[in-house]
C-alpha cells in the first residue's frame, strides 16, 4: 500500500498515533532517497495533520521546512501557491498572523502571475 493510501486508511479508523507515525517514518524514508516530491507532498500533510491536532509549533515547524524546500526549486505555479497556502494556514493557525499575511499576499502574486503567463501563452 503506498503512503497515501495507508494514510488515509488510519486516519478513517481514527489512529492518530499509526497516522503520526507513519508521517514521520515516510517523511524520513523520503528524505533519505531524496523524493524530493514525495517530501513536498509530506510536508503538506504533516502541516495539516499537525494544525488539525492543535499542535501549532509542530505544524509551523513542518511550515517553515517546506517554505524553505519551495524556495530552493521551481515549482509549477499552482503547486507553490498550493504549498503556500498551507504554510500561511500553519502560521495563522500558530499565531503567526503578519508573516502568514505576507505568505498568503505571495501566494496570490504566485497565482496572478501564472495565471497571466497563461493568458499571454494563448
């Protein structure tokens, strides 16, 4: 079964600590063979899994390690506003109420300008 799929399936039976666990181990699975996607992907979930806990200096922690990962590479547009998004959801939910303001302001300019370099493409 790949990640995802066990994830979801512990998360429906309500085994948090399973999900939790699963969570880290994947995440250092995927660090260790440099799935850089699959980081990325991991990384959202652990922000979301976290804040849904309430448990926001985990959630913010994950936040910031992604936020720096996106930095480094090229992302599709929507995929890194898609990322930023969750990360200024992490800081808000944290308490971290203008740096999330600046991370959400970033993720619609990342939006509006991929959107116009589609209307120019056309």
């Amino acid at each position: 079964m790949d990640f995802f799929t066990s994830y979801d399936k512990l998360l429906k039976e309500n085994k948090i600590n399973d999900a939790r666990n699963l969570l880290e181990d994947s995440l250092e699975h995927a660090i260790k063979n440099n799935n850089t996607a699959l980081i990325i992907q991991i990384l959202n979930e652990a922000i979301g899994f976290y804040r849904d806990l309430s448990e926001f200096d985990t959630s913010v922690k994950y936040a910031n390690a992604l936020l720096n990962l996106i930095k480094k590479m090229k992302l599709d547009y929507k995929d890194e506003a898609t990322c930023l998004i969750n990360i200024a959801n992490a800081f808000r939910a944290g308490g971290l109420l203008e740096t999330s303001a600046e991370i959400f302001k970033e993720a619609k300019s990342q939006s509006q300008q991929g959107e116009e370099k589609i209307g120019n493409d056309e």
